[in-house]
C-alpha cells in the first residue's frame, strides 16, 4: 500500500549536459487536479519524465505515494503516464497498444481484454481500436494514450499535454472525463503551456518558467501572487531623469532606476499591462523613447500566459 | 498461478518475438543462414549430376571448417549483431522504448524477456541451418552412407554437438551484443571491436583467452580444424588446450550470465532521452 498520498519533489534538479531541465523544485502535490503550465521549454515534460522515473534527477529526491522512482514494478501499479512522445510500438493497432499494456502489468487474457475495451470506450475509440495506428490522427493517438495510461486503474495519472490536438467536443469530453477521475479521489497532473485551457478545472496551478517553479497554489492565489511579484522593466531612452519622474508619479510602479550607463531607466512594476499603457502616454509628451522591454523574461512571459494579455505595445 | 515476473517476461517474450523473427530489418540474417545451405547443397547437386561421389573424411572436414570458419564466427556472430543489438537499439531509434519503462515491470525482467526472444530467433534460425547444411553436404553420398555414419559411426554425436556448439554460440554472442547495443550509440564500432578481439583469440595470452565467446565454442567442436592444413584461417582456430566439454559449457554460459548481469545495471541506469540521440 502507497505510504501517502502526495507527489513529492525534493530539491530536485536535473541537467542535460549543461542544458538546464529544471533547477531546485520542491512541491508536495495533493490529490485533485493540478496543472503545470508554463511556455515551451520550461520543463513541464521534464518534471513529468522525473516522475515517472524514465530519467534521473542530476540532484534531490522524487517519491509518488512514497514510491521511489526508480522501482517500476512498484511505481506504475499506481502511476499512468500519457507521455508527450507521439511515437508507437511498430506495426500495433489501438487495441493491442493497450491490452499488451495489460498483459505487461500482468494481467491474464481475459482480464486484459475486457479492461482494454473499457479503457477504449472511455476514450470513445471502438470504432477505430482495431485499426494501425500509424493511420490514426493526432487526436486520436492523443485518446489512445490516454486509454493506455488509464487502463489499469492508476491513482495517479501524469498527462502531458493531454489536450493537444483534440477537437472542441473532444475536448470538452475530455475535461469532463479528468473531473470525474478526480472526483474519485485521483491524482491527476495535467501539463499545458495555455493557463486557461485548465485554470478552471484545476484544484491547483503549478507556474514553471526556465526550469524554476515560480508560482503555485490555487488559481486565485497564484493569480495575486503573480500581481504582487513587481516585474523589472528596462526603458531606453533619450532622457531617464525626466521619464523617471514622470514615471514615479504612477502608484503601481514600485521602484525607478537610472541605469548603469546611463541611457535607460529600469523600472519595477506591479501591474506591468498599465503600466505600459501609461508609457505610451507619456511617450507622447516629449521623452523619445527607443525601447521597452522585460527585463526579467521568464516572469514577464509566465505573466503573459497567466493574465493572457496582448502584446505589449511597444 | 505463476509468479509474476514469469508472467511478465512472457509477455515481453510475446511482444518481441514478432521483432526477432520478422523484422524488415533483420531480412540479411535469413540469407545469411542460407549461404552455407545452398553451398552444401549446391555442391552435392553438382556432384549428383556429374555422378560423382566425394571421400567421405574430406567433406566430413570441409564441414567441420566451413562450421567453425565461417558459419560460427561470421554467421551466427553477424546473427547476433543483427538481432541482438537491437532488442534495445531498435527501439531508442523507433522511440518506442518508454512503453517498456512505463510498466510496473522491472527493467531485469525486461531484459531477460527480449533477451529470449532473441535467443528463440537465432536458434531457431541457426541451429535449422545448421541441421540442412549437414543434409546439403552429405545429399550425394546416398542414404546408406549417411545411415551408416548415424547409426555406427560418431556421424550423430557430431550432428549433435554441431547443433549445441550453435545454440551455445546464440547464447554467448546474444548476450554480449545484447549488451553492447544498450552500451554503445553506435553498434558498427563495438561489433567491429569484438570480431577483431575472437579472431586474435588463439594468439592471446591464457588469461584474456577466457573472456571470449570463441574460445570455448573452438574446445566443443567435434572436429579440431588441422593446423598445418596450411590456409591463414586454419592459423586462427588453433586451439592449444582443449577444454573438456564440462568445462566449456558452464564457462560459456557463466561468461553470458556475467555480461547479461552487466547489461542490467546498464539498463536499470538507461534514461528516455530521444532528443537528444
Ligand atoms: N533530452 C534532452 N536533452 C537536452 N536538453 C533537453 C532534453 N529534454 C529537454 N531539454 C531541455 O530542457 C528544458 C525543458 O524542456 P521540457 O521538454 O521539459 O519543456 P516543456 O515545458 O515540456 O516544453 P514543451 O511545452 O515544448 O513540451 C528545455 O530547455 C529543453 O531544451
Ligand atoms: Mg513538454
């Protein structure tokens, strides 16, 4: 029996070679749904793959329920993993894709036959089982795997990207099918690299950006966290002391700098989408300004995707 | 109800034979345990037609050296190559090894499974040759002649150890290519290595002998190839202290069991990495 029921990543980093994966994660996930979100190469793939042990954290300690990672025979009695690779055992249709599955874990024929069938009828893909799938789209390769990494009953389920590729009504069955697994009282670790596709089924958001988890917590929680963390603004421009006193004069902006050479004005913000409003205006009345921009990205991005704002005018 | 890992390492079992056996890639292989059938066979039509018959001591000898020669260190060698490195070569490049690791299955038992799927192949495929060479050979001689060699004289131990010497080289040479292609990127290179280091065995000092496939199939061959016969070939299987069957077999198969053991370690360590192959 599963010693807790939490995810547990301690101090955990992982390099590939000198490419950063991810760097000092410490999370203690509970039950319920919980998303990873954060841009392309944030390491969201990453963190699942440490999970489910196919790579080895550089540093620290991951344990699922108390299970080490690397015991598979113990880990995925109670862990499924539908994995981002969009690759098959050659030759295999939907079918045997899961009832071999199956028959790894263990199971007899009979017993994999009629959870495989009940696994694909979850995923609404009778009609299609018994065909290749190298002939399957991408939606349905994406539900096949699902079927996979369900079939067995796992407690937690580690889905990367589950969405990718489904149509709208899919989609929506999809979701709705997350929930009722939850429900039952199941892990489920959803990652997304667009925080509105999951912020309103997920019990908790787990931000990553570059490697670092920089915000966790219930959606409304991480939301404030992200207003109240100022972001770093850098303004180039003709004339900084003028722009910074002008700027000083707005209540969101925290902080104001001249910059080192002296041709720029580095600014803290914590509403960076008025604020840039604001520069425009003041643009307008006098100070020429060459540029702006984030200066600190990974914040500044992660902000994006969470406020899902516009671009910001420049 | 069977223990479970016996279960499992069936499955893996089921789930790889249908790679060993009819893999696309690995069609060469069947050629490969053809060329010395149609040799044999060849040869005896020839005879046949031309209504000759052979001494029956040469083509005994021609066999014993064609076996050892060609058939044991190129063929079933180039065999193993061929099937075993792939069983987890194959699949890093196919990026479709994560579906094994992602099963409550441990990664010992993984490997024992396509480890026999492996050796189910190249026996099936090397000891059928090896049984139609020895049909193909002795065709022309007529079936009291080849009856007789059966029944009176040692013509069925030798059949039999033929077959062993086989199925014993499928094991050795299974298990360490098995073992190199989850060690090494490239297969061509250790493969390369290794035919170099069993060609040379004869001429190596005792010890480093032991550490080799060759040196125990050479003692089990039922017929010491002449070194004097005088061709460069003869030279290399020069064995200057045969073992007792009791000692080459067990050698044989604990040298397999050592570089399966060593394989393992290297399989429990192995990670997902397919972007970066
Ligand atoms: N096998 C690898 N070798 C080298 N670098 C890697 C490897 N896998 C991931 N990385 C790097 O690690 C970082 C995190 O990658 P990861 O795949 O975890 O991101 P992700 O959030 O899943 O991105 P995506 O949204 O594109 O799936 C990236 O900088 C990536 O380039
Ligand atoms: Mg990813």
């Amino acid at each position: 029996m599963p010693a807790n029921d939490r995810v547990v990543f301690e101090n955990v980093s992982k390099f590939y070679g000198d490419v950063l994966g991810v760097n000092k994660v410490n999370l203690s996930i509970p039950p319920g749904i919980t998303s990873l979100v954060g841009p392309n190469g944030s390491g969201k793939t990453t963190l699942m793959n440490l999970m489910s042990g196919l790579i080895r954290p550089s540093r620290g300690r991951i344990t699922v329920l108390g299970i080490r990672t690397d015991q598979p025979d113990e880990l995925f009695r109670y862990l499924g993993y539908c994995t981002q690779f969009d690759s098959f055992p050659k030759g295999f249709t939907g079918y045997q894709f899961v009832y071999s599955y199956l028959r790894l874990y263990g199971c007899a024929h009979g017993e994999a036959e009629e959870l495989t069938w009940k696994a694909i009828e979850r995923v609404g893909m009778m009609d299609a089982a018994r065909r290749k799938i190298a002939g399957y789209s991408k939606g349905m390769r994406q539900r096949i795997k699902l079927a996979q990494s369900t079939c067995h009953g796992p407690s937690v389920l580690v889905l990367d990207e589950p969405l990718n590729g489904l149509d709208p009504l899919v989609r929506a069955e999809t979701i709705a099918l997350f929930r009722t697994l939850a429900e039952d009282g199941m892990h489920i670790i959803i990652s997304s690299h667009i925080l509105h596709e999951v912020d309103a089924i997920s019990d908790q958001v787990i931000l990553l950006s570059n490697g670092y988890v920089v915000a966790e917590g219930k959606i409304a929680g991480v939301r404030s966290e992200m207003q109240d963390h100022p972001m770093q603004i850098l303004i180039r421009c003709n004339r900084p002391q003028e722009l910074a006193a002008k700027v000083f004069a707005q209540e969101s902006v925290v902080e104001a700098q001249i910059h080192k050479d002296g041709l720029g004005l580095l600014v803290k913000t914590r509403d960076a989408n008025r604020f840039y409003l604001m520069l425009n205006h003041i643009a307008q009345n006098g100070v020429s300004i060459e540029s702006v921009a984030p200066a600190d990205d990974d914040v500044n991005s992660v902000y994006d995707y969470l406020i899902g704002s516009e671009e910001p005018q420049k | 109800m069977n223990p479970l890992w016996i279960v499992q390492t069936l499955a893996v079992l089921r789930l790889e034979l249908r790679k060993t056996f009819f893999s696309k890639r690995g069609f060469w292989i069947y050629l490969l345990a053809l060329a010395p059938v149609v040799l044999f066979t060849g040869h005896s039509l020839l005879e046949m037609k031309n209504h000759r018959v052979c001494d029956f001591g040469q083509d005994t000898n021609i066999f014993a050296t064609v076996f050892q020669i060609f058939f044991i260190r190129l063929g079933v060698f180039f065999g193993c190559v061929g099937i075993f490195m792939n069983l987890f070569r194959g699949e890093v490049l196919d990026k479709s090894l994560h579906y094994y690791f992602l099963a409550p299955i441990r990664r010992e038992v993984l490997l024992v499974g396509k480890f026999l799927a492996g050796l189910l192949a190249t026996i099936v495929i090397f000891t059928s040759s090896a049984m139609l060479q020895f049909i193909g050979m002795y065709l022309h001689h007529g079936w009291n002649v080849v009856s007789d060699y059966l029944g009176s004289g040692n013509g069925l131990s030798h059949l039999i150890a033929y077959l062993g010497v086989t199925v014993l080289a499928c094991i050795g040479y299974g298990s360490v290519f098995l073992a190199s292609g989850v060690a090494f990127r490239n297969p061509l290179i250790p493969a390369g290595v290794i035919l170099v280091w069993e060609s040379i065995n004869s001429f190596l000092p005792a010890i480093l002998q032991k550490f080799s496939v060759i040196y125990y199939l050479k003692s089990l061959c039922p017929i010491q190839i002449d070194p004097h016969a005088g061709s460069f070939f003869s030279l290399l299987s020069i064995n200057a202290d045969p073992m007792p069957a009791y000692i080459a077999v067990p050698g044989l198969i604990l040298l397999a069991v050592a570089v399966l053991v060593l394989a393992s370690f290297q399989v429990r360590r192995m990670e997902i990495n397919y972007a970066t192959e």
